[in-house]
C-alpha cells in the first residue's frame, strides 16, 4: 500500500512538472532526470521545452540529450530521427561527431541476424563509412571501421546462404553462377573456403548430370575450378573430398575424349 502511495505520488508530481509553465524549471528537472538515467522522464521534459529554447545556447545539448535517451531506451528508430535531424541543424556543433556516429549505431542495433532484411545494415554501412570520410581523424574511427567490417561479415553470410539454396536444390548452375556473384562481391568474406568449394562441388555435379557430348568441356571447367581451392587454401579442411573429385574428373576427361 505504501509503495503504491508513493508511486502515485511521484506520477502526479511528474504530472505537475509536466503542466508547469516554469521552463527553467522543467530544464533542470529533465537534467537531473538524465543524469540519474531516467531517461523516459528526461526526455518528456527536453521535448517540452525545446520550443522555449530555440535559438539558445541550450538548443544543441537539449537536441543531443533528447537523441541520446531514445537511444538508451533502445527506441533506436527515434534516436536515428533525433541524430538526424540534429546532424542537419547544427553541422557545426561541438556534438556533431558524436550525432553522425550514432546515425550508425542506431542502424547497427536496429540490423536484422543475416536470414532476414539487411536494409539497416546497410544503412549502418553507409554511415559509418561517411562518418570515416568526414572524420578520417576521429575518435570512433577505429570502432567504425571494426563495425563495418563485421557488417559486411553478415551480408557475406546472408549472399552465401542465399547462393547455397541452389545448391541443395540441385541447380548446380545457377548454383555455381550464385556463388562466383558472392564471391565477387565479398572477396574478403570469412566463407570464401566454403563458397569456392561449393563452386567446385557445384560444378562437378552439373557436370555429372549434363549430357554426354557437354561433359568433357565441363569436366575440365570443374578442374579449373579445384585448382582455385588448392591454390588458395592448400590444406583446406575439404582436402578429401575435393581430391576424390578431381580424381574422377580426371578420369572422367580422359574417358570422355
């Protein structure tokens, strides 16, 4: 009963502070708020206020904190609106920085896992890079450089599972032409083993199944293609595999000639 009393009276003093015409008043309180990490309190106040205080020297660091306590609500899609906005209105800004990383991070927290839409990875992409162009001696360059990396990580990931459809529903063609794209378009991925021999697998498979007078030929488009694991991953962890296949393909060429 006690604690319920008490948090009915906390609500209704908020509730007056919230009526009250004092801005000064509000401003404060919403700092106080803020600094002991009540931000869902503090940012009803900065918002109220912020109308009193345009044109002042409060503007930027109520527009900040306002960006900031959405983002540590985790309500990433209005900090993403508030950074923003704050980017475009205050460009010289001692906080601007600050706003153009956090663009990024707002769209680094809102990013799908890799099955799903990757339109805010993207995005988170695209602003950690500008932030880079912008700042290329900034405090969060290391940071960003390390997230971008681990972006593009889940964008390999998300191009190889979407190659590999192709191959477990025995389209080896499309298959092969699938994961050649992702390879080229993530030359650094952390699955390029894997991807090269799914091409080699591929490959071999649509040679396999293809009729007598194209074998030959793509036979030894296959072998090509064992050549580019070997040479790049020497011991690679499908050594046995990929050797029992190129001694069929050469076997297989030498029968189809």
């Amino acid at each position: 009963m006690l604690l319920a009393a008490g948090l009915m009276t906390s609500c209704n003093t908020f509730e007056k502070l919230l009526k009250n015409n004092d801005f000064a008043l509000k401003y404060s309180e919403a700092g106080r708020y803020y600094d002991i990490a009540r931000y869902d309190k503090a940012v009803l106040l900065y918002e109220n206020v912020l109308p009193f205080y345009r044109s002042t020297r409060q503007e930027d660091t109520i527009n900040i904190r306002i960006a900031r306590s959405y983002y540590y609500q985790h309500d990433y899609e209005m900090a993403q609106y508030y950074y923003e906005q704050f980017s475009r209105n205050f460009p010289r800004s001692g906080f601007t920085e600050e706003s153009e990383f956090m663009q990024g991070m707002c769209s680094y927290n809102a990013s799908n896992k890799a099955s799903l839409d990757q339109t805010e990875t993207n995005h988170a992409i695209q602003a950690f890079n500008l932030y880079l162009y912008k700042y290329p001696q900034g405090a969060k360059v290391a940071e960003c450089r390390e997230k971008v990396a681990e972006l593009q990580d889940k964008l390999s990931e998300k191009a190889y599972r979407g190659a590999k459809i192709y191959y477990t529903t025995e389209h080896y063609k499309a298959a092969v032409v699938a994961l050649k794209s992702c390879i080229k378009a993530f030359p650094d991925s952390k699955y390029r083993e894997d991807i090269l021999f799914l091409i080699l697998k591929s490959s071999y498979l649509h040679a396999e199944n293809s009729v007598v007078g194209k074998q030959r030929e793509r036979y030894q488009l296959t072998i090509d293609e064992y050549y580019n694991l070997v040479s790049e991953y020497p011991n690679t962890k499908y050594k046995n595999e990929a050797e029992r296949m190129y001694k069929n393909l050469l076997k297989n060429t030498k029968s189809a000639t």
